[in-house]
C-alpha cells in the first residue's frame, strides 16, 4: 500500500480582482508535499506569497474579489471544493495554522 501524504498542494494560484484593476497574480503555481510526521516552512522574502498561500489551503481568504484554483488535498480530500462550514469542521479539528500576527 502507498502512503498518502498528509497535505499535497498542486498548482495552487491565488489572483485577486478588484473593481476598475487588472487581475493580480499572488500565487503562481505552488507545488509541494507534506508527508504525515514531517514539519515545513514557507520561506521567502516579504510580499512573495507565503501568507496567501497559507491562508488559501485553510480557506481563510475573503469569500469575494479572489480565484483560487489547482488542488489542496488534506488526508486524499480537496479542501478547496469543501463549503466555508465543510471548512470550519476541519480548523482546528484536524488542520491548523500559526499566524504570523496573532
């Protein structure tokens, strides 16, 4: 039997579109693996991404002005297709985040 990693993020993209602007591209592309047991940090200078991207696989963006697309499996389950309350069953349940300003 294969092990399931315990998060897989594939091709995230996070574009933000607000009234009379151009789209803006956050995240582009973000593709990583995190296996059961193993610790990870997003590194990267100031404005690259990293909170976007945390805040996207938690479902934590506001619901209007953004598009997030590819795949965040948590456990073999896309959480980017669960409801905001699909989502707040799982938070601080089974996947949590240490904010940077708490």
């Amino acid at each position: 039997m294969i092990p399931v990693p315990l998060l897989d993020v594939r091709d995230l993209r996070v574009v933000f579109q607000r009234r009379a602007s151009k789209p803006f591209t956050a995240v582009d592309g973000v593709s990583f693996t995190v296996e059961p047991g193993q610790t990870v940090g997003l590194v990267g200078e100031s404005g690259c991404g990293k909170s976007v991207t945390s805040l996207a696989i938690m479902g934590l963006l506001p619901p209007r002005g953004n598009t997030v697309t590819g795949q965040v499996l948590f456990e073999d389950a896309d959480l980017l297709k669960f409801s905001q309350a699909g989502m707040r069953d799982r938070r601080g349940k089974a996947i949590g985040m240490i904010f940077q300003d708490p």
